[in-house]
C-alpha cells in the first residue's frame, strides 16, 4: 500500500528548496544570475522596451561571432591552455576569402580556402603547444601577430566590400523567422559542446589533462592528441567566425576583429571557468555572455566611449580571475582553522 506524505511533509519539502535555491545562489553562477539581473533591470529603466525579444536577439547578433568563438574557448582554457590568435585568425580568414574573391576565384572555393587556413593555422598552433611542449600563451601571442601581419599584407589599408552576394545574405538576412544563420550556428553549436563536454568521454579528457596533465597521461589518456584536436578546432572556429563577421558587415578590413580576444577570454573567465584549467561550466560562460552583451549595450546607452567599455571590460576580466582566487584561499584558510580546533579538542 502505497504511503501518502502527511501534511506536516510539505513545509519541510519547502524548506529543503529554499535550502538549496540559497546554496544554489552562493555559487558562482547564482552570483553570476544575479549580477545578470540587476544589469537587466538597470537598462530596462533608462529604456522600456529594452527586454523585448527582438531587441534581446539583435544584442546576440551584434556578438554572436564572438559568442561562438567563447564556447570553443571554454574547451581551450578548461585544458589548460589559452588561445590568444582567434581575433587575428578572424581577420584572416576573412581577409584570404575576400583577397580571393576579388581576383577571380569562385566564391565557393574562397571560402573552403578560408576555412582550410583556420584548420592549417589551428593545426600549427597545436603542434608546437601538444607535440613541442612551448607554452600556449607564447604560442598564440607569435600567432595573434604573425596573423594580423598576414591580413595586412593580404589587404593593405583598404577595405574589401566585393563580397559575394549569397555570403551578404546568408549575413544579414533572416534564414529562420527572425533568425540569421550566425545566430542558428551557434544554438547548434552551443547544443554540441554541451553533450561534448558533459557527456562524453572526450569532454572527460579535457577536465582531466587540465587538472594534471600528467596524471591522464598515465591513465591512458592520449593528451597530444587532446590538445592538438582542440588548436585545430579552435582554428576552424575562428575562420567561421571570421567569415560570417565579414558576410555580417558586407565587407573586410586588415583591422577586422581586432581586439575581440578580450571579450572572448573575459566571456570565459567570468562564467566561472579557472584560468589554470581542469573546471568550469559552460552553463556559466553562457550567463557571463549575458551580462557582457547587456553590460556593453547598457554602457552604450549612457554614451560611455568605446575605450571606457573596453576600460570596464579589462577590469572585469582582473575580477573574474581575482575573486576565485581570494575565494579559494579563504575556504583553505577556513579549513585549516577548523582542523586546527578539531586537533585541539582531541
């Protein structure tokens, strides 16, 4: 016979959610769900329409390239590693596709070009940070150069706007309801590195490798080929991006994308993911891509200059590194109080 909770149950039931909205609320992501809220509030004040849905999507594809791109370094840095050349690779991309284009080459080659050179670039990347062992930071440093010197001399101080008609399109034309494609990839994208990195054996080897790579290699895990799948990933990633940034803008500059890393590594960082690799969630990068898209527009808003923004950003991206840190440090110290006083007793 089946026993039917008395009615003294639900009040303790109730208690027990609230218990846990609050616990749920002291993490990182409640704190971060929080901050979300009061920007929310403060930009539909000074603008009453502010959280209506197309406004809310026009925000996402103001910065959906560099949304697309965060999400794939949300792999890279839970590894362990950075990459700093995606906004050059971006630019490119976008430059070698447009470069092509214009002397003739059919406008579907240019951009499988495009897109072979993110792959070939990631790939270089990835070899010298998986096979050689120099540190990525260095690494994507020579890369964030080196690329945007290559844009450079592909482009020179000019501006490419002899796009092909259908990338225009594909860029700034609705593809489903309101919908562009850009906006559309990055659902699908966002879906995949969810499953990825949740649920499948591969998402386990990237936490692994970035809490001690050492000690997945001795379980068995093939960590080169980890780190080298994820550079070469990262290089297609930011070529795609490269692209549907130039189809979006209807043209091409040497200066494209130029400083979007900030943005990509404060989008990572702030949602939760450590700068040293091994944890993180994707579920906080999202909500950190939030209060950045609704922190620039509101800043926007107030007519704050493109440098103050950038200002509010850097500080952010110190934040988000700074508090986990002072964080952790108070449990550990909390902890060894605790253990201090438990050895007193006995």
């Amino acid at each position: 016979m089946a026993l039917n909770p008395s009615p003294a149950d639900a009040p303790a039931a109730s208690r027990g959610i609230v218990k846990r909205l609050l616990a749920w609320f002291k993490t990182w992501e409640g704190l971060l769900l929080g901050i979300l809220i009061v920007v929310l509030i403060v930009n539909s004040s000074a603008v009453p329409a502010y959280l209506s849905p197309g406004n809310q999507v026009n925000l996402f594809i103001l910065y959906i390239e560099k949304i697309i791109i965060a999400l794939m370094m949300t792999f890279i840095i839970i590894n362990g590693e950075i990459d700093l050349s995606v906004a050059s690779l971006m630019g490119l991309a976008a430059g070698t596709m447009a470069r092509l284009f214009e002397a003739g080459v059919p406008s579907g080659v240019a951009v499988v070009a495009a897109l072979g050179l993110g792959l070939l670039c990631g790939a270089f990347n990835g070899f010298w940070v998986a096979y050689i062992g120099l540190p990525s930071l260095v690494v994507t440093l020579a890369g964030l150069i080196t690329y945007r010197g290559l844009t450079w001399v592909l482009i020179e101080d000019r501006s490419i706007s002899t796009l092909p008609a259908w990338l225009n399109d594909l860029g700034q034309k609705p593809l489903v309801g309101s919908l562009p494609l850009a906006l559309i990839l990055f659902f699908g994208l966002a879906v995949l590195a969810y499953i990825v990195l949740q649920f499948s054996g591969f998402g386990r080897y990237v936490y692994a490798i970035g809490i001690n790579s050492d000690v997945a290699r001795y379980s068995g895990v093939n960590v080169r080929r980890v780190k080298m799948t994820l550079f070469i990933a990262s290089g297609f990633v930011a070529s795609l991006a490269g692209l549907l940034y130039a189809a979006r803008l209807g043209a091409v500059r040497s200066s494209t994308a130029e400083g979007f890393e900030l943005d990509i590594i404060t989008m990572v960082l702030l949602g939760g993911v450590s700068i040293f690799g091994g944890s993180g969630t994707l579920r906080g990068v999202l909500l950190s891509i939030l209060i950045i898209l609704n922190l620039r527009n509101g800043m926007g808003l107030a007519y704050l200059s493109a440098n103050v923004q950038t200002g509010v950003i850097g500080l952010l991206l110190i934040l988000s590194v700074l508090i986990p840190n002072l964080a952790g440090s108070a449990r550990a110290a909390l902890a060894r109080r605790r253990e201090a006083r438990i050895a007193e007793a006995d």
